[in-house]
C-alpha cells in the first residue's frame, strides 16, 4: 500500500509499504481521509520522537474511514488511557501514565487502530457526518477538554486568544457553554470566520476566562495580561519543553489569577465531540480548507498557504 513515511525533520516520502497486519483487537481501518493539524506540521519541521517514535516512523493522527472487517465508518482518537492508573481512577485520563501505543500513519490508504484505542476510542460516524469533519474529532475532544478545565459560566466573558483551527473550535465549544466569546487576534478574514464559530472579534480586556490558543509565549503572555482580577487563564497551546515565560507574580498575587494547563483529552471528551460534530451547531467543514494526494502533504508544510486552516489528505 502507499504511505507517507517519516524520516527525518523535513523528510517524509511516499512509498510502497507492506500493509498492516492487525493482532488481535486491532481494527484495520481503509483511510477515507485524514487531516493536517499543527502538531503534525511541527514533528514534520522538529521531529517528535515522542509521537512518531524513531523514524523512519508512520505519519498521520486525525483520520475516518471504513473499518475493513464491518465495512462501517468509523473514527478514533490518537490514544486511549489504560483506565487502571491512579490519574485514570481519578477520572483525570489525560495524565494516563500508560498513554502508549499512539496512533500514527493516518496519511496513508490502511491505518491500523491498535486494540486499546480500538475497544476505548473508537467510534462509528452518525450517518449523514462528512468524512473530513468526522476526522476533526481528535482535535475537537482537547478543545472540550480545555473547555472543561476552564469551567466556564453561562453569562461570562471568554477571550480565545489565537484564532486557527483550535481557537475557532474553542470558541464554538466556549459558546456552546453559554459564554460571550471574544476572539482576539488573527487577520481580517480569520476574525470574520471566528463569528461564524459564535465569537465577536475584540481585545479581550478585562475577559472572565482567557483560554490561549496559539502555542506561543507572546500569547501566554497576552493570555495573562487581558484576564480580570480573579479570573481564570487556560493554557491550551504547549510550548517547547525548555520554554520558561516570565510570570506577573503581582497579578498572581494581588489579583488572585487561576493558572490551568490543558493537554489531551479523555474518553468522555472524544464522546462529546462526535455529538457536536454531527450537530451542526457549527460551520465544522469551512476548518477544512485544503484538500491533497498524499505526494502533497509535504509541500504544503514546507511553504503553508495564508488561509490554510486544515488540509483533507485523501489517499
Ligand atoms: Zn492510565
């Protein structure tokens, strides 16, 4: 079969690979379609000996396909928590401390599902559900993660500051939650979508709950700066591991700020997102603005065009 193969930051090549042969438990899925999201455009520039392991590794996490044994279309996340580590029994499933094997090789025409992932997190797509808004689901499950750690009230102002794929999911999903959403940053044409996912474009001052969604120190910064007295900062967007920004410890102090990280997502979470997917609440397909072979992945994260928010991969 034809998969793209990771070898090395910058280098990934279509080949002739042997297709995957499933273990038990395992679900060999016929890729319909995967997608493009940041973490896969930053292992491709840095590499990601975590999520891809030692190359030459297989590529590829947000995907829906057919489940080759059922002939059904079906959808995963990335991982599946163990359910039997003190963080699973404490119902906090994204510090699974047995979060492996990960799934990967999604850009190319057979993915197997391994049998964790399998029997935890996957699921069957409603009928009607297009195959690329399907495939956001990984993606929308840490945005609802984020959503819950920011434990928004119906009624209070949230800022998202960064308004890519992530942001606009978080701002459907903050809405959703019953908050005045403001989307701050972002050109013109990226601020006028945000409306589309429930956001007015603003500054954010003064906002109940920032949530940063850029994955830059500039914007943790700006996270921390525009949160009121007494607020709470979620920040969803990691950094490199050496990164240390610096922190108002006065605003900290003095104004009482809550700090919350936000990683990953847990089984209830990817459950809620395919609800919300299939409900149409929001303009899902208009995240997915690109569409490639598998020979055009690489271009396209060499040189990504302006308004690239995500890219089908169809095999
Ligand atoms: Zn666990």
């Amino acid at each position: 079969m034809r998969a793209l193969v990771f070898h090395g930051p910058g280098d990934v090549r279509l080949e002739d690979v042997p297709e995957p042969e499933p273990g038990p438990g395992d679900v060999l899925v016929q890729v319909e379609v995967a997608l493009t999201d940041g973490t896969d455009a930053k292992a491709y520039r840095r590499g990601h000996p975590v999520l891809l392991g030692p190359p030459p590794s297989p590529f590829g996490h947000e995907f829906c396909g057919i489940d080759v044994a059922t002939g059904r279309r079906v959808v995963a996340a990335n991982s599946a928590p163990c359910g039997a580590c003190p963080p699973c029994r404490r119902r906090e499933e994204t510090l699974c401390e047995n979060l492996f094997p990960l799934l990967n090789g999604a850009y190319a025409e057979l993915l197997l599902v391994p049998q964790r992932i399998a029997r935890v997190n996957l699921l069957r797509v409603p009928h009607g559900l297009a195959p690329e808004v399907a495939a956001l689901l990984e993606s929308l499950a840490c945005c609802l993660h984020g959503i819950e750690r920011a434990a928004i009230e119906p009624g209070q102002t949230v800022a998202v500051v960064g308004v890519g794929p992530i942001g606009l999911m978080l701002c459907a999903a903050a809405r959703d939650a019953g908050a005045d959403v403001v989307a701050v940053g972002g050109r013109a044409s990226r601020r006028e979508l945000a409306q589309e996912f429930g956001a007015t474009p603003g500054d954010g001052k003064g906002a109940d709950v920032v949530l940063e969604a850029a994955g830059r120190e500039e914007a943790w910064r700006t996270a921390v700066e525009l949160v009121r007295p007494g607020g709470t900062v979620v920040l969803f967007g990691g950094l490199p591991r050496d990164a240390a920004p610096p922190v108002d410890a006065y605003r900290l102090h003095y104004e009482e700020l809550t700090l919350r990280g936000a990683f990953h997502h847990a089984p209830r979470h990817v459950r809620a997102a395919l609800a919300f997917l299939a409900s149409g609440a929001a303009p899902w397909e208009r995240l997915v603005t690109h569409r490639v072979g598998l020979g055009g992945v690489a271009a396209l994260f060499d040189d990504p065009p302006d308004d690239l928010l995500k890219a089908a991969v169809v095999p």
